[in-house]
C-alpha cells in the first residue's frame, strides 16, 4: 500500500470490509450512475468480486464520457500491514498537538481502536477537472465507507470527521504539524 501524504484516509473500527456493491449502490442511489468499480487494472469489477467483503483495493470508475479512473481506494489492516500502522501512529502523533482536548480525546481513543485503514488516493483524470461529478461522489463514497466500517474520515487541511460530516478535530495548519515545545 501507498498511503504516504494520503489527502483522505478512513480510520475504521470493523476489520471486514464493506462489499463494493454496498458502496457502489449508495453512489448509484445518490445520482452518480456513471460510476463503476474495478478491481484491476482494466475492466469492471465482477458481480462475484462486487458482492465479496474481501477485496484489498479498488478503482472507483467514471463512464462518462468514456470510463476513466478517479480514484484508487486501498485497504489495509492494523497489526498486518506495517504501513497502516504507521499511519495511525503518525495520525495519532499529530491529534496529541491539538489544542482541542474533546476533539483530541475522541479521535485519538478511535485511532487505537482502529482496525482497518482506507486510503483514497485522487487519480490524475479527477485532479485536473475541478468540476468532475466525481468530486460529489466522492464525498458519498468516504461517508458510506465510514458508515458501514464505524470509521472516522481525515481530510487533509481539514480534520476528522464522522460518517455524518460533523467536524470532529479540525485541523490547524501549524498546530497539527508541529510537536509541542517541552
């Protein structure tokens, strides 16, 4: 997994995964027919591969105005992956520095709860088109994973939120960054 300077990451408390029918059908029932999943490189996921709770990444797709990648979701989980456990680590060294004793209190008990890592990376066909329907897809897809994972959604530049979007821990830019000075 690749999850260094991720701009969005879930931090999930569940350790099965949401099948990508789930999350599929929340995009389509939001709107967003034009999005698909795959699994690989090329081609749409299987009804097989939709339907399963096991899968360790995955490509949200957009047919229009012919299908193109937006962004790559990987999953990883704590105690397996070095990598997912460095990010919580990380994760929880920069909520030590806020000044938000709630905020800091609430998404630092979730973080070592955390069992399971999502990381969505922006693809470049999203990155240059600031009016891409999938941005609004995008926000759907974070909170349903967040849902169904009992998960906390970081936004980079902006903090901790839950499923429903309420702010949790915002992020201040040099507050969150810098360690506290003995």
């Amino acid at each position: 997994m690749c999850m260094q300077n991720q701009p969005l990451i879930v931090y999930a408390l569940e350790s099965a995964a949401p099948p990508l029918r789930s999350l599929l059908e929340a995009l389509q029932d939001a709107g967003f027919a034009a999005a698909e999943f795959g699994v690989r490189i090329a081609g749409e996921a299987s009804e097989e591969e939709l339907s399963s709770p096991v899968w360790e990444a995955a490509f949200l797709r957009w047919r229009d105005p012919e299908t193109h990648e937006v962004v790559l979701i990987e999953r990883d989980r704590t105690g397996e992956d070095e990598e997912a456990d460095r990010i919580v680590a990380e994760a929880l060294r920069q909520v030590t520095n806020s000044s938000d004793l709630a905020g800091q209190m609430i998404v630092a008990d979730h973080l070592r709860r955390t069992h399971t890592v999502y990381a969505a990376q922006i693809l470049p066909a999203l990155l240059t088109d600031d009016d891409h329907p999938a941005w609004a897809a995008l926000d759907i897809l974070l909170r349903c994973l967040a849902a169904l994972t009992n998960g906390l959604i970081y936004v980079e530049s902006e903090g901790y939120c839950d499923a429903d979007g309420e702010m949790l821990l915002a992020e201040l830019d040099e507050e969150m960054e810098e360690p506290k000075e003995a």
